[in-house]
C-alpha cells in the first residue's frame, strides 16, 4: 500500500466528535492516506473557531503533517475558513461539506445561545432532541435506523460543557463570504440533495464564489452527508483527491 504524500484533516461538525468519520478513516486509510480527524470539542467557553483550528494545527504538528487537504463538515466547515485565513500555507486543498460561509442570523445567534443555556441546564440530550431531525433526510429517518442510532450515540459523547462552548463560539463566528473570492486552492463542495440546514442552493452560491470550485450533491442525504451515504460520499472525495 502506497502512503500519500498529504495527509487529509478531517474537521467535524457539532454537536458531533471525531467518530463521526469512521467511514471515511477506514475507506480512505485503506487506500493509503495519512488521516488527521481531530477532536475539537473544547470546554472553555466560548469555543471559538479559531481556537478549534489551533487544536486541528496541533495535530497536524503531532501528526508530522505540513499540509493537509482539510475537509470540514459543518461546524467543521467554519473551521477549515478560519485555518484557511490564519495558516493559509497548511491546507492543500479544501472540502466543504455541508456546511456555510455566512455567519448566524441574530436569530440563529440567539438559538444558539439558548441551546448552550439548555444543554448546561438539562444535559446533552436536550441537544440531540433538538438537532437529531433536522440533520438526515426523510429516508434516512425512515429506512436506516441503524444510522440514526449511530448518530445519536455520537453526539451522546459530547460533554454538556464541550456542548455549550461550540454553541457559543459558533454564535460568535465572522462572516466569511468576503474570504470566498480570494481561495486559490482546489476546492470542493458537497452537499446532502435533502439538507434542510444548508440547503443545496447554499452550497451551490458558496461553490460559485470561489474560483473554479466543484460541487457535489449527494442523493438520498440530509445534512450527515457522508454518515447517510458514505459510499457516495467516499465515491466523491475520492475522485477529486485523484485529480490533485
């Protein structure tokens, strides 16, 4: 088996923690990647994305890594924009998946905010009661059980703290759509086709901002994109990693 030469960073998303790669560690170590997926739930509070991209340098450094091509999902998205903006010369190339380059709504700040109160209060059940629905598509919900199960036990993980403190930091984020324009690594995009949370036509703007970036959607998927389908998700990743 050949070892690549880059390593893949894989950012995760909220409230979610590392395991929530085990499909693509296992597929793409098989075929001979250097896989970095560290864990960025962080209890000091606000948990900012800057600070969860220091985490994720720390483990390139550990790692042995120079560069990486950094796939961020979600929460994990808004982290791969802060490592872009503040250790441009470690991401290789860049992979966003469902995920958004716009900051919250005062609304969405607020949400958030009341979240962290809830979670702090009650535990991080509150918080898979809040977000379990809206992050897979219909048939997901109805057909795979077993992923939703896997799901759930992986935001189970996450201490109430670590919870509250992503929420916060989040809510807290800038606005990145100005950093879109100026990417100049190769970069793609990826969405569920049924993703209520960042919809289609979200990633579809955010691909057409940055320079010659490509997009793709992924059938029968929510927002857990590469946890839904991850034969599809792998399938995708895969083919634009051969054309670095």
């Amino acid at each position: 088996m050949t070892q690549h030469a880059t390593a893949l960073l894989f950012l995760h998303g909220f409230p979610f923690g590392p395991d929530m790669w085990a499909p693509q560690r296992a597929a793409f170590e098989a075929a001979g990647y250097r896989v970095v997926a560290p864990d960025l739930r962080l209890e000091s509070s606000p948990a900012t994305m800057d600070a969860m991209a220091d985490r994720a340098v720390a483990a390139l450094d550990e790692a042995g890594a120079d560069r990486a091509v950094v796939v961020g999902f979600s929460m994990g998205g808004y982290v791969a924009f802060s490592l872009l903006e503040r250790y441009p010369d470690r991401v290789a190339a860049l992979a966003l998946v469902d995920t958004r380059a716009e900051a919250d709504s005062e609304e969405g700040k607020a949400g958030r905010r009341q979240l962290a109160s809830n979670v702090l209060a009650e535990g991080a059940r509150v918080a898979v009661d809040a977000m379990l629905g809206k992050l897979l598509s219909p048939a997901t919900a109805e057909r795979r059980p077993d992923t939703v199960r896997l799901a759930e036990s992986i935001m189970l993980t996450a201490k109430p703290a670590a919870i509250a403190a992503a929420a916060l930091g989040m809510a807290e984020r800038p606005d990145r759509t100005a950093l879109l324009a100026g990417i100049r690594v190769p970069t793609l995009v990826i969405v569920g086709a049924d993703d209520a949370i960042t919809p289609p036509d979200v990633a579809r703007r955010m691909a057409d901002a940055i320079p010659a970036a490509q997009l793709v959607v992924v059938d029968g998927a929510g927002h857990l994109s590469n946890l839904e389908r991850p034969e599809s998700f792998n399938e995708a990743l895969s083919a634009w990693l051969t054309q670095l």
